[in-house]
C-alpha cells in the first residue's frame, strides 16, 4: 500500500489472503459478488474469527464504486490487512471481531478502475458503451434503486458524468450489491461505501433533504468514528446527512442499503483530502488515510454495537 494497486493486483490481493494461514483464529474466504458489465469480476472477503458468538451480526463494507477514486479500495484493502492480522493485537479490534463477521468487497467497478489507471485518471462511472449517442458510462451511485430520479442530483443525459442510466438498477455492477443485499441484508447492522473526497461521514438520506426517523442513532455513532479519526492526526471529518451537509443525489447505494435493504446504520465516507489533491492523493497518503479512518470505524462499531 505505498503504491496504489491495479486491478489484477487487488484480485491477486484477495486470492492470496482466503489462502493465507491467518492467526488469532481469523478465516477469510473468497467470495464473488458477480461480474461488471466488460465482464470483470467483483470480489468481496469475508473475514470472521472462529470460536467467537454464534449467529454474529455483520458489517458490509464496499470502495471503488467511483473509478477515479482510488484511495477508496487502497483503504478498503487496509482495512482487510488490519482485521485478518491485527498486528498489534489490538483489544478493540479483538472486541470487534468477536462481536461482527465483516464483509469487504474493495472494488465494485473494476472496468472505471481500470479505465482510470490505463486512459483517463478522472474517470468516474462505469464503462457501459449507451445506446444513445457515442458516451460511455453510467454513475453507479446514481443508479441504485430507492427513490431513484435522474432530476435530483444525477443526469438524464448519457454524456454526463452523473448519468444515473436508463433505468433503476440497470447496470450489472448495481445488481451485484443490490441481490447480495436483498438476499441478505437483514443480517447487516452496518453498510458502509469508501469514496473520495471531502472528510466526510454521511448518512442518509440523500435524495431528500428529509431525516430518516433514526437519524441520531446514526448521527452518533458516526460521531464516535470522527472523533477517533481527529485522535491520530486531528483530521476533521464533518458528520451529517448527504443532502443536508453535501448536495441531494438520488440513487446512492446508502439510500439504497438503507431505505431498500433495511440496514440501520448506512454511510457513505469521503476520505481524504479537502481539495488540495482530490481524486490525486499521492500514494504516500493511503496509509494515513486508511489508518485515521480504520479507527474511525472501530471506534463506530463500538459505539453502535452498545446501542443496538
Ligand atoms: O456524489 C456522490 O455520489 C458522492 N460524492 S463523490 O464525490 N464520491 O462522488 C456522495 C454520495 C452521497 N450519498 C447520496 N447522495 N446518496
Ligand atoms: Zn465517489
């Protein structure tokens, strides 16, 4: 992770973890989310501790939804690091993992990814070749489907960088997130999708500037991940919902895990940084980024964990 990793490494990452003999009675298996739309295939881990509760409840977490944003699976492949070895033996990660199975899928676009990497860095969609006209890509965060509409915040327009497609849930790498999350949701307490930039942690709903009726449970428990990022290196991460701190845009998978799959505690986290790289951040950066926001999330997990 002092190099950002290509497509084939990140597959290779995942392969040779389920393989790996880990310790502290940690397992990873390898699972396949499906296919994208240029027929690549979409990986998840599952990391759980053996000899732990039975029945444990579970945690979602996806990056890479947005191709161009690439400390989105660098973050999402630390986190796999730190939970599979916990180098440290740290006690509140034991604690975690004693108490949640976590599921960890780092890349659910790998055509955009790949795209980004070989042809144009700040490619954000799919590479879906539309019918109409000569554009490629549907925004995969506008193309979930809850309270889908291309009006607020997304693009009926093909050639947009926020085309949210033709239809709810057309395209194959929305499906392989929403069948997962049909299929099994009411298992998840916690959905929570990397993207990049603006050191923020959002909750819904983001379609409407309306709360859903358990906001400051979210609120919270989001408040715990903040203040344990601002700990390491006092990076400030604003806490609040999507279109009242950010701008309404329908179709976001956190509407879609929380108000179409049932999953109480559903977020979308803009790491690093404010602006000064953006989508660019050297990879020099991944590790304090993904580090601050690791014990964000542990810190969140706990919280949540005590109010549920
Ligand atoms: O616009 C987005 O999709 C996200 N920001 S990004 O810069 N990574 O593209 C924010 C999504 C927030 N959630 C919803 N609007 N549902
Ligand atoms: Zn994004």
């Amino acid at each position: 992770l002092n190099v950002y990793y290509s497509y084939s490494s990140i597959l290779n990452y995942l392969t040779a973890i389920a393989a790996a003999t880990l310790p502290n009675n940690m397992t990873a298996t390898l699972e396949t989310l499906g296919t994208s739309y240029e027929g690549r295939v979409v990986r998840m881990i599952k990391l759980s501790k053996a000899g732990s509760a039975a029945n444990k409840r579970k945690i979602f977490i996806d990056g890479g939804i947005h191709a161009r944003e690439w400390v989105s699976p660098a973050t999402v492949i630390y986190m796999i690091e730190m939970l599979a070895y916990n180098p440290n033996n740290n006690a509140s990660i034991n604690t975690l993992l004693n108490r949640y199975d976590v599921y960890l899928a780092p890349l659910i676009n790998p055509d955009g990814y790949q795209y980004s990497g070989s042809s144009y860095r700040l490619w954000r969609k799919n590479r879906r070749n539309n019918p109409q006209g000569n554009c490629y890509g549907v925004d995969l965060n506008r193309n979930f489907p809850f309270q889908w509409d291309p009006i607020i915040g997304g693009s009926n327009s093909p050639c947009s960088d926020l085309f949210s497609g033709a239809t709810p849930g057309s395209e194959p790498e929305t499906a392989n997130i929403v069948n997962y999350l049909m299929a099994n949701g009411d298992l998840f307490d916690a959905y929570l999708t990397i993207h990049s930039y603006g050191q923020m942690w959002l909750y819904p709903w983001g379609y409407t500037s309306a709360l859903p009726s358990d906001h400051s449970d979210l609120h919270n428990a989001a408040l715990s991940g903040k203040n344990a990022i601002a700990a390491y290196q006092g990076m400030s991460y604003l806490v609040g919902s999507s279109t009242n701190e950010l701008y309404a845009a329908a179709g976001g998978s956190d509407d879609f895990a929380k108000g179409g799959a049932g999953i109480k505690y559903s977020y979308t986290i803009e790491l690093r940084d404010q602006g000064d790289y953006g989508f660019q951040l050297p990879a020099t950066l991944i590790i304090p980024t993904a580090k601050e926001f690791f014990d964000g999330f542990v810190a969140f997990a706990d919280t949540m964990y005590t109010h549920l």
